[in-house]
C-alpha cells in the first residue's frame, strides 16, 4: 500500500530537516514526485516551520524571494515565494559567517523590514508606513538542501526558500521612502564589485512585496507581528561564498562587511 499524501508530505519534510542538519545535499523532489504541487510545497514548509517551534526555535520573521527579475532568471523560478525566518537565523553585524553548518552558501543584497507594531488589513503601502520600525540594508544568506542548487518551484518553497541566515544593517531609510527604490546597492567580494542593483529591482518598491506578504499571510490566518523582520527578496542575483572570502555590501551611509570562515 502507498502512503497516504499527508505520511508523504510529513517525510519530504523530515528528508529536508535531515539534509539540512547533516549537510547532505537531496536530489529535487519534483523529479521523483510529477504530482507535488505548490500547495503540498507550502504545506510541507508548515511541517517544518511546527518542528522548528517544537525544538526550541521562535519565528523571527518572514522572507519574499524571487521578487526580482534579476533572482528569476538567476534560479529559473519566474513566481514570487515566500518563507519563514528563526531567530537562530539572525548573524549580528560583523560577526563571521560560517561555511561549515551549510551545504553551497550564497548571499544576496536585500532590503529588510522591521515591524514597530502589528499589521492586517493593508491594501496600500501607505497603510503599511506607519507600522514600520526600520527599512534597511541586509544581507539574506542562502542554502539548498538541493544537489547542485537546483530546484523546480515546489522544491524550493517545501525547503523554506533556501533560507539559511540574515544580517541586518544599522541605516534606517524609514524617513527617506520616497527614495527607497533609488539607493544604490553594490556587492563585493573580496573587494571586487560582482553585483550591482537598485531596490526598485524588487516588484518597483520592496515596500510592494512587503504588502504582498501582508495580504498572503491574511490568507492563511496568520499576520506579521511587532519586532518581526521581512526580507523583501534579493535586488540581485546571489553569488556564491566559501571559507576566507571577504563580503561586502554598500548602500548610501551604509556598509555590511564580514569574513567567511
Ligand atoms: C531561492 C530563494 C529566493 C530571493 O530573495 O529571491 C530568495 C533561491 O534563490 O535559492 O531568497
Ligand atoms: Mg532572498
């Protein structure tokens, strides 16, 4: 007798886990698996945000991927996703990031959001400003539990999106939003400029795909919360990082810059 969808589900959720935890990359489940669809995807990113809650983690936030052309074309996914951040996510600004509890590392520029206060009902931005902290300069650090970082759209959103860590900035743009889109942002490695980019990269305005998490999260009874982080999604492609690399991020009166080991 074959398993039942949801014993399926529950298994790819716990093949991720294992593959996250061990460092042993999975070959893509929509390879094996023609039916798994974005739907069962979501749910098995459920499965595995419950058993991160059930050890000991708490749900510091949110993030958007693929909401530029730039990540699209990079990944070969062409629909906006979204997933979840962990407080054991967060790397303090400055401090080392380390190769060795992750797979193929990659980072990418984004623009982050924290939340002053709670927020439901948005249909505008504008009824999204008030309830902000800070928007400002990050830096989303990406693993694949898959081979070779290749994934179809069901795969990557049953693995959280690649989510893996983030760094947040200290420059707040909250009082210059009008010119959130046309902040220049460079990334470095090893002191070459690899990419180069502009907020508006994502959907026009990060504070766009902000409020599309706002209103997909409505949909599924859940909302954001005060001190809550979203990652608005990568202004650029990611690039790849190993031990003794050196990464940098420029944004106007603001850099983010740590060793790799
Ligand atoms: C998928 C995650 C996408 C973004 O900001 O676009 C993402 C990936 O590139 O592995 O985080
Ligand atoms: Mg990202």
């Amino acid at each position: 007798m074959s398993p039942s969808p949801e014993v399926k589900l529950k298994e790819i959720a716990e093949a991720l886990q294992r593959a996250r935890l061990d460092k042993n990359p999975i070959p893509q489940f929509t390879s094996q698996m023609p039916d798994f669809s974005l739907e069962d995807a979501y749910t098995v990113q459920n499965i595995c945000r419950e058993s991160d809650i059930g050890a000991g983690l708490s749900i510091a936030g949110y993030k958007m991927g693929l909401t530029s052309k730039a990540k699209q074309r990079d990944v070969k996914v062409f629909e906006p996703i979204s997933g979840y951040l962990t407080d054991k996510m967060e790397l303090p600004l400055g401090q080392p990031m380390e190769t060795a509890s992750r797979i193929h590392p990659r980072v990418e520029p984004e623009i982050a959001v924290v939340m002053k206060t709670a927020v439901t009902g948005a249909h505008r931005i504008t009824d999204l400003i008030g309830a902000l902290e800070f928007v400002g300069p990050a830096i989303e650090i990406l693993d694949s539990r898959y081979r070779d970082f290749a994934f179809r759209l069901p795969d990557v959103v049953a693995d959280n999106t690649s989510a893996s860590g983030f760094i947040l900035g200290t420059t707040n743009y909250l009082n210059r939003l009008d010119d959130l889109p046309f902040l220049g942002v460079t990334l470095m490695k090893n002191g070459e400029v690899l990419e180069t980019g502009a907020p508006a990269a994502v959907l026009g305005n990060p504070l766009i795909s902000l409020l599309q998490l706002v209103q997909t999260l409505e949909k599924r009874n859940q909302r954001l919360e005060a001190g809550q982080v979203v990652l608005t999604g990568g202004i650029t492609a990611s690039i790849s990082v190993k031990a003794a690399d050196w990464i940098e991020m420029t944004m106007p009166s603001s850099v983010i810059r740590f060793p790799v080991i």
